[in-house]
C-alpha cells in the first residue's frame, strides 16, 4: 500500500502513487531476471512487508510463479523507482510489448493514438513475431475524416515517439466488442484482438 503525504511536494502528489505506508514494507524493482534496476528505471516491482500475501493455499504452481525464493511477492507492475521511494507505475507487465528486447507500454502508445483527432478508440497489442520476438499491432477505431495507416506512424513520429515504439501494424475496425453494459477491462479488450488477429491471420511472419 502506498500514499503521498500531505507535506510531500504538489509535483510529486501528481505524478507517483506515492510510497510505502509501513515503514517495515520492503520494496525492489528488478528486471526480467530479478536483478535489481540502476534508480530511476523501470523495472518489476516486487514486495515483502507485514500485510503482503505469503502464499496460495495448497496451490505450488501459483506460488513459483508469484514468489520469489527469498518470499518477495511478484506484484505485476512495472514501476520507475523515484528517490525517497516513491513509485511511478508505468504498467502492468502483461501489458508490456516485448519487441527485440526493448520494453513498450500498450497503453502509452494507446494514449498517443487517441491524442489523433480521427481516432476515436485504440488498443495496441503484442503480436509473436520470428525475428523481433513480438512486434506490435494497433486495432483503431476511426472517427471524422478517414486517415491511411502510414499518415498515422508519421503523425506519431512528429510527436518525437522512439522510431520502435511506433506500431509495426495498424489494423482498422468498426468496433470493440464490449459486455452488455459497454464495458471491458482493457486488458481483457487486448486479449480478445490478439487472439483474434491471430486466427485470421495465422500469427508470426
């Protein structure tokens, strides 16, 4: 559990969860091997402490992935670090495009997306690819003028996005399937494209 406090700086109020509540809570981000990440870069954030769980009950399997050796609970964030220990949470590690080793958040690149005033909805998703590991697919739901594929990467491009994190496909639809009240998660959303995407088109290239 983490929070701000009252006399912590407007600045960081808005733009970290804040950081531990008990001063007993232990804290690392590691990278894909659970080794600790220089300060300041983002990592998985894993976490020990008095009211953190310690285990599933009679489940071994969801305990080796959820723990580590040393008791530290694999939390599923990805989070930066600040000095003082406050978290930034960048993302949940399922959300994450791994596309030749460098990290992409699904949904920093959903944001750029729908900054574009002919999208109306956007979800990015990881795509198995043979030579990068995954590539990324952006599933767009357009709305006033119709805009080409290729104006949309330069457009994302002129915002100065890194060259990799702009979507190796865009893939225009009609709409998102959502539940009968017009909702889904959107991890549940980017799942469903994937796989999707993945039985017409028969995945890896």
């Amino acid at each position: 559990v983490n929070y701000t406090r009252l006399d912590d700086p407007q600045e960081l109020i808005v733009a970290c969860q804040g950081r531990p509540i008990s001063e007993d809570d232990e804290v690392r981000v590691v990278d894909d091997h659970d080794q600790p990440v220089a300060e300041g870069e983002v990592g998985h954030l894993l976490t020990r402490g008095p009211y953190t769980i310690r285990s599933y009950h009679n489940d071994a399997a969801a305990n080796a992935r959820s723990f580590t050796d040393d008791g530290f609970y694999r939390t599923g964030d990805r989070v930066q670090q600040l000095p003082g220990g406050y978290l930034v949470v960048q993302g949940r590690a399922g959300d994450h495009i791994n596309r030749a080793g460098e990290k992409i958040s699904a949904e920093e690149i959903e944001d750029h997306l729908l900054a574009h005033p002919g999208v109306f909805d956007a979800a990015v998703v990881s795509i198995p690819d043979d030579y990068l590991g995954e590539r990324s697919c952006a599933f767009v739901i357009q709305q006033g003028e119709a805009i080409k594929a290729p104006a949309l990467k330069a457009w994302m491009r002129g915002r100065g996005l890194a060259a990799f994190k702009v979507p190796d496909q865009i893939v225009f639809v009609d709409s998102f399937d959502t539940t009968a009240v017009g909702k889904i998660s959107r991890r549940e959303l980017r799942a469903q494209l994937r796989a999707r995407h993945l039985q017409q088109t028969g995945g890896t290239r």
